[in-house]
C-alpha cells in the first residue's frame, strides 16, 4: 500500500526544471487538489483587484454577466495545460484558447508577469500555513518553472527565474500598484458566490465573514471588504489546521483529481476544447 509521504520522496528525487510537470502534477492532482483549487480561486481574485486588470475586466463585462463560466473556463484552460503539458495537442490547443482569450487586451507586461507571480507565490504560501505539510522546496522551484513556461508563450518577458524572485515580484507590485478601485470590489462582490459555494453548507450563514478571512490585509483593502471579525479568523484557521492534520495522518489519495476528466458545473457532460473561452451564450447572462 502506497505511505504518506511516497509521492514527497518521489518529488524530492526529480529535477524542479527537467521535471517540473511531473512534480506540478503531483502537488495538483495528489498530493493537494482540494488546497490548489482554494488557493487558484484566491490566486485570480488577487490578480482581477489589480486597477488596469479591474477597470479592463469590467469594461468588457463577461465575468460581471457569467462570473461561473468565466471562472470554469479559465480553470479548464489551465488544468488542459497542466494535466498534457503545453507541447501535447491538447495543451497546444489549451494555450492558443488562452492566447486568444487575451487579443485586444492590452494587457501590461508588468501586469502579465504579477499575474503569473499571483499563480506560483499565492499557492504555495496557502500550502505553507494550511497544506497537510509544507510544499518541498522542489514544488515551489517546478511551481515557478511551470507557469514561467506558460508566462513565455502567452508572449510575456522578463518573467521571474525563480520562486524567491516570483515572490519579490510580487510584494514589490503590489505595494507599487495595488490599489483600491470601485472595480475591483465591483469584481470581488460579483465573483464571491464562487468562494461561498466552498465553504460548508452549515456554515453558509457565516459566509462573508469567512471570505473576508481568506483574503489578507492588501486585498481586503484593494476590494473594500471589511476587517473580518476575530471569531472568523481564528475559526477559519482552526478548522483549516485541524483538516491538515487530520490529512497528514490519514491515507493518500487513490484516485488522482482529473482522472476521469475536468468536470465543472458549466460544462456537466464535457466540453469541446476548441470551444472553451468563446463568447458568454445569451442565455449566460440572463436575457
């Protein structure tokens, strides 16, 4: 029977750059699926709070109109690239969805590269306060490798080399750039139903308080959600440690996330690839 830690020993064996799929692999579908699906969600508010991305978001409007669609369909897009690699057909067609998903943009490179920054740092920093252990340090360099890779052939440059200059990346940005705009928090109340739907039914009532807890100091402040109650903090963060330690102690996973496929409440009996980031249907957005 496979132990606890067999998948760590395996990825502290592998190379972070030759390797860096293998080990991305691990920690996404294995080793912490239910931690890196909460912390991407946390990872694209963070990037939608930024001021150029915010006021550009809600100027063309589809995540205000279909914020379940726009969020499904990212996450296909990426879990595609993730799961086959960008060389692999489907990843091919996964990274020119994406591409394409970006024309008429304009997105800022600067902006671009925090973007891929918020994807790499705020993950593992989840990993490192709630993982049932901490990211190896072979994970947060694959990490870095990774999305630096998917960075490169969305066209961005001068894309961070490593995890520690990702994460300075990302702390000097933000004290140089976020801000609070109505946007953003137009953006943050529309998109909170996505992170609600996370949270135990019996605990639904809490809801906003509990959100608010997610999020740290500098998105609070740039979506203009309130300081949560202490109750709320130190709940969340009891509950959070007392699931990691109740995984650490447990068995592995069986069966890998994704094994039978990426299946979200958009696209209940699958999707075509070829498809997936095309315009919001009519009936998405209510007329």
């Amino acid at each position: 029977m496979r132990g606890r830690f067999d998948n760590l020993h395996r990825i502290n064996a592998l190379d972070p750059v030759a390797d860096h799929l293998e080990i991305h692999r691990l920690t996404l579908t294995e080793e912490f699926p239910w931690d890196m699906r909460m912390a991407f969600n946390l990872a694209f508010n963070r990037s939608f709070a930024l001021p150029r991305i915010a006021r550009r978001l809600v100027a063309t409007g589809a995540i205000l109109r279909a914020p379940r669609k726009r969020a499904d369909d990212t996450g296909i897009i990426m879990y595609e690239i993730l799961l086959h690699g960008p060389d692999s057909p489907r990843g091919k067609l996964a990274l020119r969805r994406l591409n394409e998903a970006h024309r008429g943009f304009a997105l800022d490179n600067g902006d671009g590269v925090y973007v891929i920054a918020c994807l790499v740092v705020v993950p593992m920093r989840w990993l490192r306060r709630y993982g049932w252990r901490a990211p190896a340090r072979n994970e947060l360099e694959a990490a870095a490798v990774c999305y630096a890779r998917i960075g490169r052939l969305m066209g961005l440059r001068d894309l961070p080399a490593d995890f520690a200059a990702f994460e300075a990346y990302l702390e000097r940005y933000e004290r140089e750039h976020l801000r609070p705009t109505p946007e953003a928090e137009r953006i943050e109340r529309t998109t909170r139903d996505l992170l609600r739907v996370r949270i135990p039914a019996r605990l639904r009532g809490a809801a906003d308080a509990l959100i608010a807890a997610l999020y740290d100091a500098p998105l609070r402040a740039a979506c203009n959600v309130p300081e949560p109650p202490r109750w709320a903090r130190a709940g969340l963060h009891l509950a959070l440690r007392a699931r990691a330690v109740r995984l650490r102690l447990g068995r592995p996973r069986a069966v890998p996330l994704f094994a039978d496929g990426i299946v979200t409440r958009t696209y209940p009996g699958g999707y075509d690839l070829a498809k997936v980031g095309s315009s919001v249907p009519s009936e998405a957005c209510g007329s």
